[in-house]
C-alpha cells in the first residue's frame, strides 16, 4: 500500500491480465446490463404503459391488411375465399337515434291529456314518449303469524311451521343473503360499502353479522359447487389457471398470506370452477383433477408440466398468447427475427377470428387447422430448432426462444381439434370478477 492509499500489488494484479480477458470481462458486463435494461423495460411498461399486446401497421386506409400480418399470397387467397365483404358501417350522426328500451320492462302508462277543452274534437292519433325509470331498492319486514290453537280436552297446541330460511332462526331471508353474496362477489362491493349503503337505508348491519350471514348462505351454495366440480371434472378439455388473492391471517409474520385461487375452466360447456389454496403448490389440482382424463390446456408453469408432463391419461397443451408475448418482450433484442414470428403467429390468429367471425363448426375448424395453420406451425417449429443456440440463454430473444421450443409439441396441438383453442384467454377472462373484487376489498377476511 502506497503513502498516499494506492494499492500497487491490486494495479500489477490488473495489468498481467491481458487484452482478451478484459474485453470478455467488458462483454460480460454488458450483458449484464443488458439484462437489467431489458427487465426495467418490462418494469416500466407493466406499470405505465399500455397492456395491449396489438401490433399496428400503416395502411393507405388506416385499416389493417392481410399482408401485413405477413400471410403469405397462398395462404391469402384461401381465406379471402369464403370471406363476404361487407361494406363498412356507416358512422351515425351525431345525436340521432334512440336507445331501444327492452320489450319485457314493465310498462306504466301516463295519460296527459291537453289543458285545453277536447270538447267536439276528434282523436286522431297519439306520441307515445318512452323515459326509463328506476325504484330503488329498500328493505321490508316480512312478518310471519302463525295463530296457536288448543286442542280440546287438553290435547296439545296446534301453530304453522315456519317455511325454511337461509340461516334457521336467524333475522335475514334468503333475499337479503343473496344480495350481499352478489354485490360482494360479482359487483366487486366489499362488505364494509355493503354496510355503509344499508345503514343510509336506514338498517345496520354489525361487520361480524354481515360476514357471518353470507359464509352460512355458503352452506346452501356447496351442493352447487359440488355438482360443478363434477361436471368440470369430468370434461375431455380443460383450461387451468391461477391468480393470487390475499388473506387475512393472524399466524403470518406479516398478517396477511398470500393464498391463490384456482380456476378450472370448460371451455366446450363455458363452464367455471373457482377453488381456493393456501398455496401455488402442485397439491391443489392433484387433487381437483384426480380422475380426469383428457386434454390440460395451461400457461407453461412448471407444476403442471411434473404432475401430467408424462401422464399416461392427460394430455399437456399450451398458451400460444404466452408464447407470442415473450417475442413482443424480444423485438427490441432482435427487430427482425422477433417481428418475423410475430408475423408467423399472426397467420395463425388471422385464421381463428375468421372461423369465430363466421360461426364455424368444430369439424370445419378442425380441417382449415389442419390445411392452413399446420404448415405454418412446422415451419415456426424448423426456425426454432435451427435458432435455439442462436442467442444468449439469458437475453429476451434467447428466453423468448427457449419458451417456444420446449413447449412447441404442446403449442401446436390445438390443430388436432377445432374445440381447443389456441391460447389460455378464455380463462383468463374469467379471472376478471376476482380482479374487480381485489381492487375493491384488498383481501379476504379468512381462509
């Protein structure tokens, strides 16, 4: 060490190294940097920027064209076959038109007759005005009186039963329980609005009365949840997915767990089964799913791929949406090579808006799938093999890429049968509700 702090024996050290091991040091430091550009980015855009994963282009008529999805002239042609142009709509004028009131409201007919005398005049016809009104909704107390009667000679007393409530002996009736379960799990309303709206009714409702009242209505919900279950169980395909949701838990360092629901989703019947878990753990659809048998369509978590990646009965399938996002993530590592499977993916979602638009059948999917989507999905799979060693393991292309090709076989089955569908979002759509409901009451009283 130097009088003036340098540290000579580190300097001699960094000067032996020679000129290769310090631009390789500098490379690695590079994509290092890169890396945490690249996931910043991903940051950045999660809470700023546009969820929208849509590509635009420019067009003369600021529509986007087939070509530009890059489908080829051949593939073009086939689908521009059986599509009818319709010519566009024209945009309706400003402050025309009426909304159309629905024909099964109850209507109320007010006669307003003129102030002037009618008196020798003939009615020629009448304005029918149509305003929609609303009552609002307020509590009632229903009373039931049962008259007791004696039985001569000391035979007893003779009174009414009671009909059968929600929560025997208690004060609400199935009414009231439906519509606090409604407004919580459909409306996203947590109970505390819940109760600050009844007490501006002029009724109180304690907190504990509330939550009590709507897990004892759950008692009569289970019967229901048991029979979906089983229907959901035992359909050929299925769609798995899971979100998080916090729980109040007194026993976790922090008082709140973080415990996930299940979704298991038929898209065939529009099916969905809602199963809570402590956990992201293997245990919940091991046990949900014990006896199904047939096609798992999911996300690409690992858990999935352990429990039926080799499963003799279940066949794994993927999310081609998780696939395409991963290249959106890679356009700026590799504008080229990532727009060119994006455009490749476009093909194929070209394809299937134009079997929804159209109302296909499953067996007319099934036979486009195969004519147009096949060729296009063993060609992405050849550019994936031939580019798997092409990039960084760690970088976005090289991620992007390594996602693709160990899932490809699951990515591609859905040609084999036009009910499956060629990405997970149907069930992430049913999330939504639970999302709404996050937002509003931030987490759950209990487990």
């Amino acid at each position: 060490m130097g009088n003036n702090g340098t540290d000579y024996k580190k300097l001699y050290e960094e000067s032996l190294l020679t000129l290769s091991e310090k631009e390789e040091i500098l490379i690695q430091k590079e994509e290092i940097i890169s890396d945490q550009q690249f996931e910043l980015d991903k940051l950045r855009k999660h809470l700023f920027g546009f969820k929208s994963e849509k590509r635009t282009g420019n067009t003369g008529d600021g529509q986007l064209g087939l070509f530009e999805l890059g489908v080829t002239k051949a593939v073009q042609e086939a689908l521009s076959e059986s599509v009818t142009a319709k010519p566009a709509p024209g945009k309706r004028a400003k402050g025309t038109g009426r909304m159309t009131l629905p024909e099964e409201l109850r209507r109320e007919d007010i006669v307003i007759k003129p102030s002037e005398s009618t008196e020798n005049c003939v009615q020629i016809g009448q304005e029918v005005t149509e305003v929609l009104e609303v009552i609002p909704s307020s509590f009632y107390v229903k009373r039931y009186i049962r008259p007791k009667y004696a039985r001569p000679n000391g035979g007893g007393i003779i009174i009414g039963t009671l009909p059968d409530r929600v929560i025997e002996k208690g004060i609400p009736s199935e009414s009231v329980v439906a519509q606090m379960t409604v407004d919580k799990y459909v409306y996203g309303m947590p109970l505390h609005r819940q109760i600050d709206k009844y007490a501006k009714m002029g009724v109180r409702i304690p907190a504990s009365s509330a939550s009590d009242w709507i897990m004892k209505g759950w008692d009569h919900l289970r019967p229901l949840w048991e029979l979906l279950r089983l229907i959901v169980a035992n359909q050929k395909y299925l769609q798995v997915d899971e979100t998080p949701i916090k729980v109040l838990d007194r026993d976790h360092k922090n008082g709140i767990h973080q415990g996930y629901m299940w979704l298991y989703h038929a898209p065939v019947d529009r099916l969905v089964l809602f199963d809570y878990r402590k956990g992201r753990d293997r245990s919940g659809p091991k046990e949900m799913l014990a006896d199904f048998k047939g096609i798992i369509q999911t996300d690409g978590y690992k858990v999935y791929d352990s429990l039926y990646g080799n499963h003799p009965d279940i066949h794994l399938t993927f999310c081609m949406a998780h696939a395409r996002r991963k290249f959106v993530d890679a356009v700026k590592d590799d504008e080229e090579q990532a727009n060119y499977i994006l455009d490749e993916i476009g093909k194929l979602y070209l394809l299937e808006t134009k079997m929804r638009d159209e109302s296909m059948g499953w067996q007319q999917r099934t036979a486009l799938r195969k004519e147009h989507a096949e060729p296009v999905l063993e060609n992405l799979g050849r550019w994936l093999e031939e580019k798997q060693y092409s990039y960084r393991p760690k970088s976005p292309m090289g991620q992007a890429i390594a996602y693709a090709h160990k899932r490809w076989a699951g990515l591609s089955a859905y040609v084999l049968h036009g009910q499956m569908e060629i990405d997970n979002n149907l069930v992430e759509n049913a999330v939504r509700p639970l999302a709404v409901g996050r937002k509003a009451y931030l987490f759950a009283g209990s487990h």
